[in-house]
C-alpha cells in the first residue's frame, strides 16, 4: 500500500531470513512489519538520547536502508520525529504530547508530582521524582528550588545506577546475587571519578540504604552536587520510584537531618496516598 508515493510504515513490511539448508525447508521467511521498525528507530533515539542520521539509524537497527528512509520521512511528515538543521532525526513533538496524555492518566505519578511540588516549597530545593528504566535511573519529574542553584539533570535523564542515590534504592529490594549481577552489568565510572563501580561494595550499599529508607550521594555524577532520597514502596515492598533532593554538596551536610526528614515524610506520604503503606 503505498501513501502520497510512499510505502506507510503500519503496513509495509520486509523478508528476511535464509534458506535452512541442512534441514531442507527452503527459504525461511521472517515478517518485519512497518510499525515494528517505527518502534525500533523510536526505541533506538530514546535510548541513546541523541539526534541521529538515518545512515546511523539503520545501522543500529539492523535494517536496510532505503526501509528506514521510507519510515522516517513518514514519521516526520506526521510529527512523531523532527528532522534538524544537519539532517540528524529527533523524537517529535506529537510523542511529548502523548507522553503528557499518558502522565495525567498515571494516579501515581499526579500525587507523586504533588508531593514533589510540597517537598520543594518546604525545603527550598530541587526536587525530583526518578524511576528504574533498564540499568539506568529515569528522571520522572522535577520541580526547580528558588535558589540559583543549576541541576544537570533534567526530566528524561538517563543515569548509570551506580551514580546516584536512588539508583541504589531503585535496586534495594532485589536479592543480593541479582543485585551483583546487575551493577557487573551496568555500573561504570562517573565523570568526577568518585562513583562506586565495585559490584559487592555497590549491592551492599544498596541493601543497607533500602533498609534505612535513605540514600545520600555527593560528587559521584557531579561536581559539588549532592542528592538526599527515599524510595517509595509499592504493596508488595518493591522500590517503584524515589523523590529525592537535589542541592549543594556543601549545603547537604550542613544541615543533614533536616532535609533527611523532609524526603523521608514525602516518600511516606506518597505510599499513604497510593494505599500502599499497609502493606
């Protein structure tokens, strides 16, 4: 089927595959659909965090090219994905506004970004709230402090777990032997050298800041940044986001206990509200 002089991403599709010869089937034959490679080119931009050229795009998917062209140029036209300047090809506004659409119908994410807007105004900071994606922490959502005070980290930044606070909380529940394996995985050095990268040293740290309810990190992603978190449990004990603050290494242990408190109580709220505080 083809639309305006081009093959529709939703119904075109490609073979692929080769003929298994010594079991003599003749040509095997896999069926890629059209929106199938979308999701791959979309998956591809989001996990990598960059604009890409097409070239690189369908390298990285593991399609031929003139398939990707064709997908892309679809995807543009309708707002999905925006081409630049360069020619490079970024994630579209139409898929901000469906992410928006999705957010509001969340009831976690409404009375977690609520309480991270409380939290804010009580202590005068950055707020965010992260959740897990992979082996990186997600941030969800954030609310700018008063102060001058410039975060790196912004909504949609991925991070190594190991970097930061609530990346260990984000893992604090799982089984120690499952919690080695992934910081084997997944943790690497930070750009201020002072991150953790030792797996055991990291699953221990991880267990101990779960129990505790708190895990403050300073310096290991940034310079002079420090973050102070608490998980937020579902029903079954199981760390599904943080809400931490975000402010100043020297500012941090300064007045410890005082923002210690104030996550800690955000953290139970949010699981008062989500019912998931009797468990």
């Amino acid at each position: 089927m083809e639309l305006d002089g081009k093959t529709s991403p939703a119904v075109y599709s490609e073979e692929e595959g080769h003929a298994d010869e010594a079991a003599g089937k003749g040509a095997r034959r896999a069926r890629v659909s059209g929106i199938d490679r979308a999701l791959q080119v979309i998956d591809h931009l989001y996990e990598t965090g960059s604009p890409a050229g097409v070239y690189a795009i369908a390298k990285a998917v593991k399609a031929p090219l003139s398939t990707v062209y064709v997908i892309v140029d679809d995807l543009v036209e309708k707002n999905m994905l925006t081409r630049q300047a360069d020619g490079s090809i970024w994630l579209g506004a139409r898929l901000y506004h469906y992410g928006l659409a999705y957010a509001r119908s969340l009831d976690f994410m409404s009375i977690a970004t609520h309480e991270m807007h409380d939290l804010c105004r009580q202590a005068g900071e950055t707020v965010q709230v992260c959740g897990r994606d992979g082996d990186y922490m997600l941030v969800l959502a954030m609310a700018d402090g008063p102060s001058h005070f410039q975060v790196a980290s912004r909504v949609g930044t991925r991070v190594p777990l190991n970097w930061t606070a609530s990346g260990r909380l984000l893992v604090g529940h799982l089984p120690e032997e499952e919690r080695i394996e992934l910081f084997k995985r997944c943790a690497r050095s930070s750009p201020t050298g002072r991150a953790e990268i030792d797996p055991s040293t990291l699953s221990e740290a991880a267990a101990k800041a779960f129990e505790a309810r708190l895990s403050i990190q300073a310096g290991e992603s940034d310079y002079a940044v420090a973050c102070i978190a608490s998980p937020i449990c579902d029903r079954d004990g199981h760390c599904v986001a943080t809400i931490s603050i975000v402010l100043p290494e020297q500012k941090a242990f300064s007045d410890e206990n005082h923002y210690t408190a104030h996550v800690r109580n955000s953290a139970e709220r949010i699981e008062k509200l989500m019912g998931w505080r009797n468990r």
